[in-house]
C-alpha cells in the first residue's frame, strides 16, 4: 500500500481512478520509497502518455530520525511533469503508536477527515451515519490480518470491496 499510483485521466470529478499499480508494499520509510518510484518513472516514462496520474506515498516517520531524508530529483520531477502526474505525501503515524491508543486499530476516512474505531464493525455503523452525502469512504485495517488492509465503500454495487 505505501505508494498507489492510480490513472484519474477519463475519471469524471468524484470517480474513482484507475489502479495502475502499487510499489513498496511493506516499506513505510520515505527515502526508499522515493528512490522506488524514481526508478519505476524512468523505467515506465516512454510507456504512459501524457494524462492526470496520482502517486500518492503513505509514509510514517522514521523512528529515531533526526532530520534528512528523501529529495526527489529534478529528473524525476521533469518525469512527473512530462506525463501529468501530481505527488501526493500521506503521513501515517507510527503503528506501533497507533496499537497502543486504546486498542483503535481501525481508521475510517470520510472525504479529508479521520476517525478510529477499536472493531471494524464500529467503524462500518459509523460509515453508515455518513452514507447519504455520498462521500469517500474508506476503512484501513492497522493490525496484522489474513483479509484487505484497505476497504473502500462503492456506492453503485452498495458494498464494501477490498481496495
């Protein structure tokens, strides 16, 4: 999950993009999720043509870190340019200090706002009292799980499907 690079070309507002791949699964730190996407855009720069593309990098503090970090080069930002892909930097907090908040190892998002639940059903009745709006909604699962970690509410099928 840490960097989902999805296709909003012939997205209409408010739809859902295209998945176009994800890269680091596990890695949550930023310089190599960088250095991953870096290669992946000159590896793939000559395959996408020029439309509206979302990198968007989940990242959680490095423990210990005490400044640096990640700096994207111009090269890749000339890449980013060229193909119409817009970065977006989503900080999560550390799991472990996530685990020790009361046990709420389930966030909901409504649109742009947060909230966590300790049970997946509680964050489904609390997604529930959001529905008529039709807003963005999604359930991440921050405990080790066989199952999705992400689940997204679809409106048009009216259920819950992993994303």
């Amino acid at each position: 999950m840490p960097i989902n690079l999805t296709n909003y070309t012939e997205a209409k507002e408010g739809d859902k993009g295209i998945a176009m791949g994800h890269l680091c699964d596990d890695t949550w730190e930023m310089p190599e999720q960088i250095a991953t996407l870096e290669k992946w855009l000159k590896k793939n720069k000559e395959k996408i043509k020029k439309g509206n593309y979302v990198a968007d990098i989940g990242f959680s503090p490095r423990e210990g870190a005490s400044g640096g970090g990640a700096a994207i080069t111009t090269e890749a930002m000339e890449i980013m340019v060229a193909i119409g892909m817009e970065l977006f930097l989503s900080e999560y907090p550390a799991f472990e200090e996530i685990k020790s908040k009361n046990d709420e190892s389930y966030r909901l998002y409504v649109n742009n706002q947060t909230y966590l639940y300790s049970t997946f059903e509680g964050a489904l009745m609390a997604a529930q009292e959001h529905m008529q709006g039709s807003p963005e909604l999604r359930i991440e699962v921050l405990i080790e799980t066989e199952g999705a970690d992400f689940w997204a509410y679809e409106y048009q099928s009216k259920k819950w499907a992993p994303s």
